[in-house]
C-alpha cells in the first residue's frame, strides 16, 4: 500500500505524535508539523507546562491542530492512554516522533548508578515503550512513519557524557534493528541525528554535570563544559532541526539517517574514515583547546 496515498485520505489530515513537546525540539517540530497539515498530538510529562507551545501556536495559527496529552514516556499506563486518546480522536496516527528525552552528564567512575539506569529508562526503554503502544495500530493501517531523534553523541562518544551517549547509542542499534522489522509492513523508520543545537535540553545537561572539588576529572570536565556550550551556541537555528522532521513527514522518498549541521556531518565523518587513535587525539585537541 503507498504510504502517501493512504496518509492523505480525502478530507482527512494526517496525525502525528510527537512526545517531549513542553520546549525544545519538541514544540518546535509540533508547531512545524501542524503548519504543515497534520493534527498533533502533543505529549508532555506535565501539561500544565504547555502554555509555551500553545502561546507559540497561536501566534503560527495553528493552535487547533494541537491536541496536548499528558505522556511521561518512562510511565507505561500513560503511554497506552496518551496512544488509545490519539487514535480514537482521529482516527490513525500517521507518524510518530520520539523526541522526550534528557541529558544526564558526569565521569563513568562518579556517575551514580542510579542516574544511568534513569538516562537508560528515559532515552532508551521509554522510546521503546511508545514505539510498541503505536506499532499495532501502523501495522494494521499498512502505513506509518517512526521518527527517531537521536543525536551526535549517539555517534561519538564525548568524554562526561557517558550515561548520554549510551542511551543514544543503544537507540540507534534498536532503531537499525525496528527499520528492518517493520518494513514488510509499509512503515518507515528514520534517524535524525542533530548536533547539540542550544536549545533547554543541553542547559539542563549542563547542570547536571559536576564533580567534587578534589575529583581528578574536575580539570577536563571544565574543558567539557566549555567545549559543549560552545558548539551548543554555534550549531545554528534549532528550527532546522524542525523544518528537516516536516521535510521527511512529508516525503515520498527518505533516507534512514540524517545529520545536522555541518560540523555534525563532518565530526561523523572524521570517526568513520579517521584511525581510531587520531579521531581521539583530534577530540582531546578540540577539548584542550576550549579551557
């Protein structure tokens, strides 16, 4: 069954969920998203926190288009409720984008193992719980589209973004894995792989960062720090970000992964053809030289 064909029933728009939608990525892929026809279902942990992407709404005219669900990604009850809402409201869900997430940053030694099975529980098997709610309901339609937000660090792996970088490394394996699964079945999976554009998610990553006065990583997690917010500040506009997701919403054709900016895309690159020993002397370089 063509997948355009079906998702653009007469008279119907299409629905798409997007969780993690309070800021961020998240509100701007939903706004982008409504603007571009699709009726959008808006999961957030805590919807009394929506008046941002419903101020930002009205201002695009498009605020009847959002429909905001409560969906903490990590609570399974409210995942299946937030899924049943989206479907009996309209019908379908035509895509999906798994965007909630956070950052948990810190030095494998000091990190609490508590804090790494939260950053797994979040990225990873909360992604995984969504994923599973919606897939029934694809297959069943013979159509859809997964939209996987991954990142750089899913990539590269940055030294005090460990817990991160594991999340995000196992979502791509999954992800690889579920594209394979579902194809038969006329559903899309897509990669989106964006740098560390500066948006709320990194502020919050950053605070999270720390380590005691007399730790011995003290010295490079300032170099970190510095790096990060550096590359955060330059990355660009993260509406591109949202612009790519209504671009590959609304394609015919798509690739499996997508890298943004640039320096995203070279930083991927230099891992890929580099030796391993230079990449890694090229980071710590890159480090050093942002004390």
């Amino acid at each position: 069954m063509n997948l355009m064909k079906n998702l653009k029933t007469a008279g119907n728009r299409r629905t798409a969920l997007v969780t993690g939608t309070s800021s961020g990525f998240g509100l701007l892929i939903s706004i982008e998203l409504a603007k571009r026809g699709f009726n959008v279902v808006a999961g957030m942990r805590r919807p009394q926190a929506s008046e941002p992407l419903m101020k930002a709404a009205e201002l695009a005219g498009v605020a009847g288009a959002i429909s905001v669900v409560e969906m903490d990604i990590t609570n399974e009850s409210q995942v299946l409720a937030a899924v049943e809402q989206a479907r009996t409201q309209f019908g379908t869900i035509d895509v999906l984008v798994n965007n909630a997430g956070g950052v948990w940053g810190g030095f494998a030694e000091e990190v609490p193992l508590t804090l790494w099975r939260e950053q797994m529980e979040t990225n990873f098997i909360g992604n995984v719980s969504v994923t599973q709610a919606v897939l029934p309901w694809m297959r069943k339609q013979g159509c859809g589209l997964i939209i996987q937000m991954s990142s750089i660090s899913g990539v590269v792996g940055f030294p005090g973004f460990g817990p991160y970088a594991a999340s995000k490394f196992a979502l791509e394996g999954f992800t690889e894995c579920l594209a394979l699964e579902v194809k038969p079945f006329g559903i899309d999976v897509v990669l989106v792989e964006p740098g560390s554009y500066g948006t709320d998610i990194w502020e919050k990553g950053f605070a999270t960062m720390q380590a005691p006065s007399d730790s011995p990583y003290r010295r490079m997690l300032e170099s970190v720090l510095a790096y990060a917010r550096s590359s955060a500040s330059s990355s660009g506009n993260p509406q591109e970000v949202a612009d790519l997701i209504g671009d590959i919403a609304c394609s015919r054709r798509r690739c499996f992964r997508y890298m943004l900016p640039r320096s995203t895309v070279w930083t991927a690159r230099g891992k890929r053809w580099l030796p391993d020993n230079w990449f890694k002397q090229i980071l710590m370089a890159a480090l050093k030289g942002n004390k």
